[in-house]
C-alpha cells in the first residue's frame, strides 16, 4: 500500500510536469485508491480468517486439555465430562445424529 501512495503522488508529479488535464490526474488517481481499498479490503478478510482459525485451535486445544485431565477408563456415565466435550447433538433422522464438539468438529453417527 506503502508503494501505491508512492505511485499517486509520482502519477500527480509527473502529469503536472507535462500539464496534463486535472480530470485526467483524478481518473489516474482514482484507479491507484481503487487497488487500495481491494487490498484494504484482502487484508480485512485475511485477518477475518485468521482469527477464526486461531479460535477453532483454541477450542480444540481446550478439548485436548480437558480430556488430559480427565481419566481415560469410564465406568460410568459422567454429565459433567459430557457437557464439557460435547456442544450439541443433532437429529438428522431415525438413524443418523450428528455431534458437535466443543472445538466445531462435527461427527456423523448411524444408530
């Protein structure tokens, strides 16, 4: 972006020099902030992106933390362990239930 700010003001040097017309140094220059805000606008997506991935690592990093931490032979059924794994269960149909787990992984299961 740096380099097209250097390109407008070369573009408005150098067509003064040659006493262009001032429409034709705006429409020059329109295109340069044209590029700008695409890439602006590249940018913001990318940062977009990468937050949301950053945040599914860190869900899934809480996953992987919580089931360290927890004993890995159940014997009974615990609420408590399922609640913290698991964000929802979907039915999709008398056969199939999708499951959410807290990181967004969703696995299909058939009954």
């Amino acid at each position: 972006m740096r380099r097209l700010n250097h390109q407008i003001f070369d573009v408005i040097q150098r067509e003064v020099s040659k006493r262009a017309d001032s429409d034709e140094i705006e429409e020059k220059c329109k295109e340069i902030y044209e590029k700008i805000a695409a890439y602006k606008e590249k940018l913001k997506k990318l940062e977009i992106k990468k937050q949301s991935s950053q945040t599914g690592t860190k869900k899934l990093r809480e996953i992987c933390d919580a089931l360290d931490d927890m004993k890995m032979e159940f014997e009974e059924y615990d609420d408590t362990i399922v609640r913290r794994l698991i964000s929802k269960i979907k039915v999709m149909d008398r056969n199939t239930i999708i499951i959410t787990f807290c990181g967004s992984i969703d696995v299909e299961q058939k009954l």
